[in-house]
C-alpha cells in the first residue's frame, strides 16, 4: 500500500446501535470510511477500533494521524435510546405552586404519539407514560408572571429553598426550573436557579441546575418542562460520555473541542450547554450528507432512506432545503427545539422476527438485535429470529464479510432457528419462510415511505431516492420498487453515509426565542418601526448566546457569520413559517415591509399564492439567531469513465441467491474495485467491508462518476 501523505483533517462519527462509523477527510477533501461493532458500555472503544479500520486503508494509523485532525463531529444514539428507554437520571422539578401536576398529565397527544393508526383512533389503547420527573420529585413554589411578563404575585424566596432542600435530601442529580410565562419574563426563573446553587453550595452538593428560560424560552409548558427535563435527565450522562470521547482523542493526540450533531442539522461544542438538542444526531447527519451531496451534484428534491440494524429513518429535502419542526416529538415525548422533520420506525436488519400468537402470522420487530446481529452470531446469546438471519439464509449477506470479516456469522445457526421458529410452524420451505420477511420488510418500509413522500403532497417522480445505512442497500430495490422515483441512488460510501453527513456539517449554534409581535394590516410607520425594533432586540440577545458557544470553543466574534431569522404568521392564524431573514438587521419601518414581502414570497411557495391572506395583518412568533464558522469539508470524489464492463478482478465469483420463489446464481462484485461507468445488470450482489447493495433479477445499476451507483427497473 502506498503510504498517505496529506495531513487527516475532518473525522464524523456516527456511534449507531449497531455500528459505530468513522469518515475521514484529508487536506485534499479525500476520504475514508470504518466501521466496528459498537460497543454501549464505553464508546470511546468502539470509535477507536472503527478509526483504525479507516485509517488502516490509508496506511496509517489513529497516533499517525490524530495529532494532525483539526476537528471531530460526533453523532450517536445513546442519548435518545436513554430517554426511549426511560433510564435517565434522577431529577428534581420546581413549578408553580399548583401546578405541580402538569408534566405527570402531560398532553393528551403523548397518550398515543408512536402508535399505529388503528390505535390511535381506539381511547382504550391510549396509555400514559411515568413521567420523567415522578410526582414524589416535584415541588411548586409560589409566584405568577403573567402572559404579558408582568410580576403579579411575587416569588417566594424561603418556599424555593425548602423546595431545594427537599429535592436535594432525597438525593435528585439535578434541579430543573419551569416557571409560567418565564419566556416572557425570566427574573424569577433566575431567581430560582440563584437560590438552589445556593442551597446546593450550602449542602456539599455538586448537581446540574437548568432553568428553562436560559435553555429554551419558548411558549407551551409542557414542551417547555419535556425539554428542560431532558437536560439535567438525559443530556448529562451524555456529556460525560463526550467528555471521555473527548478524553481519549486528546490521549492520541488531539487538541481541538469535539463537535456534536445537532437536531437542528448544524453541529456545536460539546461543552454546549444546551446538549439536549443533540438528543436526535445520527439520522440528522444523513441528511445533512444527503443535502451536501444534492448541493454539489444538483439534486434539489431528496428523499432520504436510512436503514441501519434497528431503524429505519426518512427525511424529505425539498427546493435544496430540509423543513425544521420547531415543536417535534421524540420518545413519546412533545419538545421546543428545532428538529430537522424526519420520520423514524423501529424496523431494520437486526429486528426480531416472531410469529404472532394470535394470527400465526409474521411480525417484525420493533425491538431489535442492536449490535448483537442475530442468531447467526455465535456470540450474540440470543435466541430469536431476526432479520439478519434471513440475510443470510437467502444470499444477501456473505457470512464471512460481515465488517470484513471481523464478525464471522454462521449461516447454518440462522438456517436452524428460522427453520424451527418460523418454517416449520408455518409448513413452509425455510426459504421460503425467510424469503417472507424479506418481503413483508420491503412492503412495510415501502409503505412508509410511499405515504411520507404523498402525504406531504409530493409526487415521487419529482424525486431522487437517497439509500443508505449498511442495511439501505440491501433493500433498496425492495423499498423502492415501483414507487416511480425520478432515481435511486446508493453512494458506495453508504455504510458511513451519516459520518460523511457529520463530516461535511457546518459548525453551526442556533438559538430560539418566542415573540409576540402582532401588527393589523393598515399599521402605521411608528408600530412597524416598533415590531422591527422588538424583533432586533430579540436578535441581539440570541446573537449573545451564539457568540458566547463560539467563545468556549476557542473563536472569535469576527470568526462568526450570522444569519438571522423569525418565525411569521397571518395575524390569527395557527400555523407559522419559518423564514431566513432577508436583512442582517431589523430596527426600520422599512427593515419590517421587507421581513413582510420574504414571508409573503415563502408562505406563496410553501401554500399557493392564492393562499395568501395579507389583509389578516401579520404576526413574528419568534425571533432565531444561527451562527456559522469555516470549516473543511470533504470532496466529492471525481473518477475517470472507464466503461461498462467491469475489471475482471472485481468478479468475486457466484453465490446462491434466493427471491420470489427461486434460486439464482448471483455474481458476485466487489464494490470498491468497480470502476466509474461500470453496469452491472441483476441478479448480483455487491459486497464491501461494511454493505451490500443488492441488484436482484429485473434491476440494473451503473456506477457514475461520483462514485454513486444508480439503481434502475428493467
Ligand atoms: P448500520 O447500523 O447503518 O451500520 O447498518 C448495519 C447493518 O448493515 C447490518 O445490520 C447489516 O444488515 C448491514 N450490512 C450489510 N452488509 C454488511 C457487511 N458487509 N458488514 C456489516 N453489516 C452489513
Ligand atoms: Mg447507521
């Protein structure tokens, strides 16, 4: 192997349930990908070995190359599985006295966010979660500030302190604060939070105090107490990992802040005091990847497909674009921060696959193998059937690949348990059971994407399909077939897809802020000039906040390029749109006809022209500041056409391949040895170290330029 010689630059990390990715970028914008099993107990472990099966392919090795590295992005799924899963710390919750209740009822929605549709109708399936913070644990204080940020009752210092107190004896990890209307007006919040690191101080005791006016100022409680809660309960244990991840970089040689993927699809420090807002990071960074590569290649409408071991993820780009949910919901859970809009189901290869006892029939998942594989890994310990294991009874995977080999699967082990478990209950051939979970994954993937794209009101062929994960392209022709997309795409970079989107990131804060400005149609110059001057003033305060992430990372405010925006409504109408301000600065009756006309242009888009209904007045609901910072990406790969045959030595012979009913004899290729312009014409399976993208009987694929293979239906 000849030896590298630029400086590794940019690494992207996305620490999966199965998987822990690593994307290398050098000073020439090249690229490496890795890959090893993840490791839930320490990640820096995992990230270590899966940095050495990258760097490896350059020759060099994690002490070569880290002290060179100018930045790291980290994404991973730790912390949503954290909160899915209900294992966070132990907090403490002050509110108002009487409203002790509200984060235990919840609303109502929360009763049946996750479920299917048929469940949703039926009221006697609706089930409430434990709160996060149980009732025991939470403790009103008194105090009013009113919807217009007026004080009408005083806060009550002594009632604080013995609130923290008693919080703090039974032994809580944390205080966090949620006040009514502190959005408006945040003394008391403040207050509060002064007077329990007092009493914290007092008491010898070291705890994560939040309040929710300094994290998430925003309107709607119980979004306002989910994710302030998520802080001290879910972001904390995060933030140690960072730090060890952190740790063990600079033991190799680092010297910079590690990065974390955002929600909001920007990156920001790990030191980042609002870490809950990278609660969702490594589906994001497909995205992000997905939109890089549409912004350099020309594709403007994407829909992205993730499938990795435990989920499936979609998100649509439209118009170069992705859309922000200002109040998503993740984990059965309603939350204020900006959430990159994506839809996720609990099915991928590692699902479990079990017969119903009641209909006889196949189910799959949600729960999932994680990186355990499946029966077919004499390691795993476990017992049930999963997707994986079907793989490999069929062909698709190449039990002495798998990660390249480093995890040796034993095809006869899948064969047995699905024979036992799901053919022979079911009176069918084993191949022909496995073939049928195989298709029911392809249907239902199929499904969910066909209704996401039309439920929005898009038509397919408008669009490209972007498939990745190490489990995308083994599906892609399954999960696509007949949809009518414009054309499929799957990067040979697949498995390392959402590291690559990590890697290619902007290093980017945003903050948000409500607003309450509302001007009738006819309003004059002075109350214009007055909305544009609120609105700035909001500006300015969210402008500090990013300037001071940047500052903790070591940059400068010159270093910092600001975009600001605002959210905009018809005046009573329910619904606002987020918009990219037109003008640096607000603070001129004019400044505010302009923030009018890039609404009124936005909303025509987004609705219909005929939509618009400026004679409602208009309404800025809130005030957002991002900040942005340099950094190096990577290159797009450009390679020489050589061709639709491909080079003999990428032919790695045949292997028994089985769909719909028959075997074929699939040829088998090499992905990394195909050449640009190379066709292949199914059925064949293309392996590499860490995917396979099956091309079954009926499909062809060519290779482009970039290194993208595009999947087509004979
Ligand atoms: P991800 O979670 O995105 O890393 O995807 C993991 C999944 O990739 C596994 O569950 C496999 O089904 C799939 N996969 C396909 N080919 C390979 C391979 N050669 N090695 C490992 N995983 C593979
Ligand atoms: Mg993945």
């Amino acid at each position: 192997m000849e030896a590298h010689t630029e400086a590794v630059e940019v690494l992207g990390i996305d620490a999966g349930g199965t998987m822990t990715d690593t994307f290398f970028v050098d000073a020439a914008g090249d690229f490496v990908v890795g890959k090893a099993q993840s490791n839930p107990d320490d990640e820096s472990v995992a990230l270590l070995n899966s940095a050495e099966d990258a760097l490896g392919l350059w020759g060099t090795t994690v002490e070569q190359a880290f002290p060179d590295m100018v930045t790291a992005v980290y994404s991973g799924t730790a912390m949503l599985n954290r909160v899915v899963s209900r294992k966070g710390l132990d907090v403490g919750l002050i509110v108002n006295r009487g409203m002790e209740d509200v984060s235990r009822m919840g609303r109502a929605i929360q009763s049946y966010l996750g479920y299917a549709y048929e469940d949703r109708l039926h009221l006697n399936t609706h089930r409430y979660d434990e709160p996060l913070v149980p009732r025991r644990n939470t403790r009103g204080v008194t105090e009013r500030i009113d919807s217009k940020g007026d004080v009408v009752i005083p806060l009550r210092d002594e009632e604080v302190r013995e609130a923290a107190r008693e919080l703090l004896e039974a032994g809580v990890h944390g205080l966090v604060i949620c006040l009514m209307h502190s959005y408006k007006n945040p003394v008391h919040e403040r207050r509060v939070r002064d007077l329990c690191t007092e009493v914290a101080r007092e008491m010898g005791r070291d705890v994560t105090i939040v309040a929710s006016a300094d994290y998430y100022p925003v309107r709607k409680e119980s979004h306002r107490i989910n994710t302030t809660v998520l802080e001290a309960y879910a972001a904390e244990p995060s933030r140690k990992t960072l730090h060890r991840i952190s740790d063990r970089l600079r033991d190799h040689g680092t010297h910079f802040d590690l990065r974390v993927m955002a929600s909001h699809g920007g990156t920001i420090g790990w030191k980042a005091k609002e870490l809950a807002r990278t609660l969702v990071s490594g589906p994001i960074g497909g995205v992000i990847g997905a939109k890089y590569l549409g912004d350099q290649l020309g594709y403007k409408n994407i829909a992205c497909s993730d499938i990795g071991g435990t989920s499936f993820d979609m998100a649509l780009i439209t118009g170069g674009d992705f859309t922000i949910k200002q109040d998503p919901d993740m984990a059965r859970l309603v939350l204020s921060l900006p959430l990159v809009a994506m839809d996720t189901v609990g099915a991928g290869a590692g699902s479990f696959v079990r017969l119903d006892p009641y209909t006889g029939g196949l189910k799959l998942g949600p729960d999932s193998a994680g990186y355990r594989v499946g029966v077919c890994w004499p390691d795993s310990g476990l017992e049930t059937v999963t997707v994986s294991d079907c793989h490999l009874v069929l062909g698709y995977l190449n039990p002495d690949n798998f990660l390249g080999g480093v995890v040796k699967l034993d095809r006869e082990r899948a064969y047995q348990a699905v024979k036992e478990q799901l053919a022979d209950p079911l009176k069918l051939p084993v191949e022909e059971a496995a073939s049928g979970v195989i298709e029911l994954l392809d249907f239902e993937l199929r499904q969910y994407l066909r209704s996401m794209v039309s439920a929005k009101g898009y038509n397919p062929q408008d669009f490209v399909c972007f498939s990745y994960g190490g489990a995308g392209p083994v599906h892609t022709y399954g999960y696509t077939e007949d949809l009518g997309f414009e054309d499929i795409i799957v990067p040979a970079f697949a498995a390392g897809f959402s590291a690559f989107g990590c890697a290619a990131a902007e290093f980017e804060y945003r903050y948000d802020m409500s607003q309450d400005i509302s001007l009738a149609p006819d309003a004059g110059e002075a109350e214009r000039r007055s909305a544009a001057e609120t609105l700035q003033k909001g500006w300015s305060e969210l402008t500090e906040k990013v300037i001071e992430e940047f500052r903790i990372n070591g940059f400068s405010p010159s270093d910092v390029q600001l975009k600001p925006g605002y959210r905009m409504q018809y005046r009573g109408q329910l619904n606002d749109l987020e918009i990219d301000s037109p003008i640096p600065k607000a603070g001129s009756a004019d400044d505010w006809d302009q923030l009018v006309d890039a609404f009124n242009e936005q909303y025509g888009r987004v609705y219909a022209n005929s939509a618009r209904s400026p004679e409602l007045g208009y309404s800025v609901t809130g005030a957002i500041m991002r900040g942005v910072v340099d950094t190096t990406k990577p290159k797009i790969p450009v390679e020489p056409e050589a061709g639709e045959t491909p080079p003999a030595e990428a032919h790695l012979g045949t292997r028994r391949f089985f769909r719909r009913g028959r075997w074929y004899d699939a040829d088998l290729y090499q992905m990394e040895t195909l050449q640009a312009g190379n066709r292949l014409r199914g059925p064949v399976v293309i392996e590499s170290p860490a995917t396979t993208f099956v091309v079954p009987d009926g499909f062809e694929t060519y290779l482009d330029k970039h290194r993208l293979f595009h999947l087509r239906q004979l």
